[in-house]
C-alpha cells in the first residue's frame, strides 16, 4: 500500500509514518515528490490489514496497489526517475546513447571503438567481458582481461562503462569495474542475481527477457528496487515471436506501455530488437519518437570480423551517420543529446 502524505506534511509526521509501519513489520520505501511525500509500505497482507495509519498526522489517505509491482510503478511515483550516474543523467531530458561492441574482443578493438563512438556523440561505452552465448563452442568473452581494456578505455576516451553480470559469483569483479551493470535478457529473472545486484550502488540496465511479459519484466525491476538500489533502467530488446527473419521483434510498443506504468527510465537496444545492421537506424530513430530515454547500439570498426553479433553491428561510419541524425530528432522532440 501506499501512504500519501499531505503536501504541508513536517519531516515529523513523515517520520513518524515510518516508524509505525516499520514497527508493523513492514518495508518502508520513501518517494519525495514535487509536491509531497509517498510512502510505500510492504509487506505481507496480514501486517498490511488493520493499521490505522488514517488518524496519523500528516496523512491524507492510504491507498492499495493493485498491480503486482509496487515501487516501480507511477503509484508509488508519479514523476519520472532521472538515473544518475556520474556526471549523466537517464531519464531526463537528454538522451544517452551506449554503444561500442558486442563484445569487448582485444584492446586495440575496444579502444579504437571507445574513441570512435565518442567523437560521434555516444556517452557510455558498452562492451561484454562475459558474454551469454547460445553455443558453448561459441566465443565466451575475455573475462577479467575485458573488463580492464574497458577500465583503459574508459581512462582514455572519459566514457562510462556499461557491461553484463551474468552471475553473482562474478559480481563482485564486473561492479570494480562497470559504471553500470547490465543484467542480460537471459538473466531477466534470474532472481537471485537481481536480489544481489539489488544489494550494490551502481545503476542497472535491466534487459527485457526475449520471452517476458511487460508486468514480468517489472517484477524482475521490482526486485532490485526493492532489494534496496533504487537506479534502475529498464531496456527493450526484442521478443521472440512467430517472426523468423528477423532475430527479434522490437517491442517499441513497450516503450509508451511501460512510461506510462512506471516511473523508470527506458532505453532501447535496437541492435539485437532486429539484429540485422541495416535496420538498426530506423528502428533507433523510431525507438527516440517512441520517447526512449536511451539507445544501445553495437558498433563494431570491422564488423565482418566481429566474433560475437557482427551482422547487426554498424559500421564506424553508419554510426556517425545515425548520430547525426539523431541529433536533429532529439531536438524536433524537445531532448536534449
Ligand atoms: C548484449 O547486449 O550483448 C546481449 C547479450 O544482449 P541481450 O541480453 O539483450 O541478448
Ligand atoms: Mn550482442
């Protein structure tokens, strides 16, 4: 449930709300609003009944959330979230682009790719160190070695690093590391490792599942907010339809569908949505009219040669094109990039 808070509310009253709730047992979650204070209360249904948080101080009213997920939703907060992350913000105004390889391959590769999508616009560096592929023969990632050529690159180029955790074993390591830590589709509900990441102070891009349902996808947000890291970014990715030439179906119509659910910023990842280059730059540019807050794009310098997602890699050039015209489409929309 939720507790509104009057919009003359003293820090007292808020306080004292909190403390009757975490003395029921219950979860307290705080959103301070523009105009006044929500506070979220969970817990099981039995400490939720009989409170009477109505002759407290300060409340105006006390509502139920209906839908499964709570902190995530615009229930609990009607503004919307801005991430921050270091100097940047997702979420806000401006739009951020994430680009760089699929994966991150030797130095040369990944350094050459940072200074490249940098020049062109883009402010996060992505890169796998650890990569989930569907063949175990398959090019698995370079691991500790991948995460310090992004350490370097990020050294070199000022980038903010974005790269996949894949279990909670290696955690620890990839959170030295990453500037935000990105949970992969198929990890979506992988439980214990949202509980885990739940538990560290970096940002998360949360990738949709290639099979989940939006409410599925944020239950798994759900998790890590309420798992106690409140930075989340929920990412489109393509699902899995009847549709087979293509290797995903963008879902654009999540972006408007979860925007308005929930308060989390939303980033598209048009790379592996389609994952045929050639259709990567309509489908960003429909990805930003759509009110993405972000975009994940591969880049590759020879995307021929890619060991990992070389056919929906752009070119250095191809990307540059699309930042361009990126840019003159975030302003016709009033964003800033
Ligand atoms: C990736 O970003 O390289 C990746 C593996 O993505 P996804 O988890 O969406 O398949
Ligand atoms: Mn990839």
């Amino acid at each position: 449930m939720i507790v509104v808070m009057q919009p003359a509310a003293e820090e007292a009253e808020v306080k004292g709300v909190c403390e009757y709730l975490e003395t029921a047992g219950l979860a307290v979650h705080l959103s301070q609003g523009v105009e006044r204070t929500i506070i979220g209360a969970i817990g099981e249904r039995a400490k939720l009944s009989g409170l009477a948080l109505e002759a407290l101080p300060g409340v105006e009213k006390v509502v139920a959330i209906l839908a499964p997920y709570k902190l995530v939703g615009r229930a609990f907060r009607a503004e919307d979230t801005v991430v921050g992350i270091g100097p940047l913000t997702v979420g806000g105004r401006t739009i951020q682009v994430m680009a760089g390889p699929c994966a991150v391959e030797d130095r040369e590769q990944l350094i050459e790719t940072a200074h490249l999508v940098k020049e062109a616009g883009a402010t996060i560096l992505r890169g796998g160190a650890f990569k989930p592929r569907t063949s175990p023969y398959a090019f698995q990632g370079l691991e500790a070695k991948g995460l310090e050529y992004l350490a370097e690159a990020r050294e070199a180029t000022g980038l903010l690093i974005v790269t996949e955790v894949m279990d909670a074993h290696t955690l620890p390591l990839v959170a030295r590391y990453a500037d935000i830590l990105q949970i992969g589709a198929r990890n979506m509900q992988n439980f214990f490792l949202l509980r885990e990441v739940a538990q560290i102070d970096k940002p998360v891009v949360l990738k949709r599942g290639p099979s989940a349902t939006i409410e599925e996808w944020l239950l798994s947000a759900e998790y890590i907010v309420s798992g106690g890291n409140p930075r989340v970014i929920l990412c489109e990715r393509g699902i899995r339809t009847f549709e087979t030439y293509t290797r995903n179906t963008l879902d654009l119509t999540a972006v408007p569908v979860v925007k308005h659910l929930s308060h989390l910023p939303v980033i598209v990842d048009p790379s592996h949505g389609i994952g045929k280059w050639r259709y990567v730059p309509p489908m960003a540019r429909a990805a930003l009219a759509a009110g993405a807050d972000g975009l994940l794009v591969e880049v590759h310098p020879r995307p021929a040669a890619a060991l990992c997602d070389g056919p929906q890699s752009l070119t250095p050039d191809n990307f540059r094109a699309l930042m361009a015209e990126l840019k003159g489409l975030a302003a016709f929309l009033g964003r800033d990039m």
